[in-house]
C-alpha cells in the first residue's frame, strides 16, 4: 500500500490507496459568508496560510434551490485529482486534531456520514483579490471501518450518492454544510437503460476475471475494486444511509466500472480521473454507461495485453 502526498494549501489529511495518491491539505478560515441569488446560493472568502504569507481563497458553492432533502453535515476538500464517485471505496488517513474531531462528530451525530468534495479553481476578474474555487463535485459518504493508529486513524470510506453543497454553516474547527441529493433524470426502467447496464455488468465480470488473473502487488486487496464497487451498487442500500440521497441502481451501476485496475500507470489514473469529474458532472445515466462501456473494453484489452506478456514472462 502506497502513501503519497500532495500540496494543495488546504486541510492535513492524507488518502492511502494503492492506486490512488494521497493528499496533504493545510488550515483555512472563513471570513465572511455571502448569500446569493441563483445557482449560486453562497459564497466565502478563505485566508490561507501558505509559507509564512496569507492567501485569500474565494470559495462557492453551486446547487439548485430545493431543500426538501437536505443534512447538515461535516465536508471534507479534496483537488480535483481525488474526487470521489458513488460505489468507490478510499482509506483516509486522518491525524489532525480537527479532523480527528470531524471522524468523532460524524460516528457520534452524523450517522457515520460526511461529504468529500473538490475544491475546483474558477476564473476570476483582474481586480478580485484572491483565488476563486467552487465547490463541486460533492459526494456523500459512509464511513465502513476505522481503525486506530498511535498516530491518528485510518478511516475507510464508501461513496454513496452525489451531492450539491448549498450552504456553509460552520467553518472552525472544520467545514460544515447543507447538503441536498444530487442524481441523474432518467428513468432506471426504461428498456435502453437496462440493455446498457446489463452490457456493462456483463463486460465487468470479464474485466474482473481477467484482473484476478493478473499478477498484483502484494499490497493490493484480493477483491477488485470494480467487484467492490459492483457489489455494493447491486444489493439493496442499507437502512443506515439517508435513503433520500442514494442513486437508483442503475445509476450506482452506471459509477461502478469508474475504478482503476491492478497496474495502473500514472497517466491512466489521471485519464480516470478525468472521466469520473465528467461523469460527476453529467445527470445522463444513459451516456455515463456508455462511457463506463467504453472503459471497461479499454481495461479489458489493457489486462489482456499484461496478461500476454506475463504469460511470456513466466
């Protein structure tokens, strides 16, 4: 299992993952909260200390107006690099006390739920002072196992469903905020639908077949992440997640192939990343399985060409 860190000037908190890089986010504070009319419902500025100097971030948060579902809870940021999908599994390393307050609150009150979201940097005119982000690409998560180090905790997490993040509501000693469910439009019923998700789960069995055959680091888990993933996209969710958030399951099917394979490169995760802030993004279930078809066929061929070369190898 690899650790990596990476600079972003926010929160300390660090991913481990053997196919994903970790993140290393420094202590922020906001100063103001302004409210505003459309999409755009609230906005804050953030000073930033970053090498002995203050760096003032303007951060906003995008939704639409509705609260009929909503929870307040712990946000956690992350780059764009480290987004999170539904399905996807990640362990954090948390070891600051903030955080480590932020782990307590939500096992205590939060129903063992937080958010993980980007903070994506937006354009700003000239004469704004300051980096602007939005955030985005909010995902809601259900904490699945922590386990305590003599240093802080290694909490496993599970994406459940996405999220708009609509208000922030406190800022010390780490972020809080209103959250409402974010999903996709389309009919999960509909015969097109239920042709592509079963294609697709079909080709991820071979995917995964294929991807046992392989040699692995001996850090690397025995289940797949994409068998992870679909197993829990296909059973029924759990009474413990806030029902109202959770994707229909051809929606959460849709996210599954969005996980990397055992010997990634570092240019095929960033290319995954790519594709998973696209499918974040999109509120079409019918173009992200198409999407996730495409990969998959892209995998398979990857793995099978491993396969060759292990075979001659041996």
């Amino acid at each position: 299992m690899s650790v990596r860190t990476l600079n972003l000037g926010l929160p300390s908190v660090r991913c481990v993952s053997s196919a994903s890089a970790g993140t290393s986010l420094r202590p922020f504070t906001l100063n103001r909260l302004a409210h505003r009319r459309g999409f755009c419902l609230a906005a804050g500025c953030l000073d930033v200390g970053v090498s002995g100097k203050s760096q003032r971030l303007r951060v906003l948060c995008f939704s639409s107006k509705s609260l009929d579902s909503s929870l307040d809870l712990p946000l956690l940021p992350f780059q764009p690099d480290e987004v999170l999908v539904p399905s996807e599994s990640k362990t954090l390393h948390l070891y600051e006390a903030r955080f480590l307050a932020l782990l307590e609150e939500s096992l205590n009150k939060g129903q063992k739920q937080f958010v993980h979201f980007v903070l994506d940097p937006v354009p700003s005119s000239g004469s704004s002072t300051g980096a602007s982000y939005a955030a985005r690409y909010g995902c809601l998560v259900y904490i699945e196992n922590v386990e305590k180090l003599d240093i802080g905790a290694l909490v496993s997490i599970r994406g459940i469903g996405r999220v708009s993040i609509m208000n922030m509501t406190q800022t010390e000693p780490y972020l809080r905020g209103v959250a409402i469910p974010m999903q996709d439009g389309t009919d999960g019923s509909d015969s097109e639908i239920v042709s592509k998700v079963t294609a697709l789960k079909e080709s991820l069995a071979n995917l995964n077949n294929l991807e046992i055959k392989l040699k692995a680091s001996q850090d690397e888990p025995l289940q797949t992440r994409i068998r992870s993933s679909m197993i829990w996209a296909e059973k029924e969710a759990p009474e413990v997640y806030s029902q109202a958030f959770i994707p229909g399951v051809s929606e959460r099917i849709s996210f599954a192939a969005l996980q990397p394979v055992s010997g990634s490169t570092q240019t095929e995760i960033l290319t995954l990343q790519r594709r998973k802030l696209w499918a974040m993004a999109t509120r079409d279930t019918s173009k992200r399985l198409n999407n996730g078809l495409q990969l998959v066929k892209h995998n398979i061929a990857l793995i099978a060409a491993k396969l060759a070369i292990q075979s001659v190898e041996i």
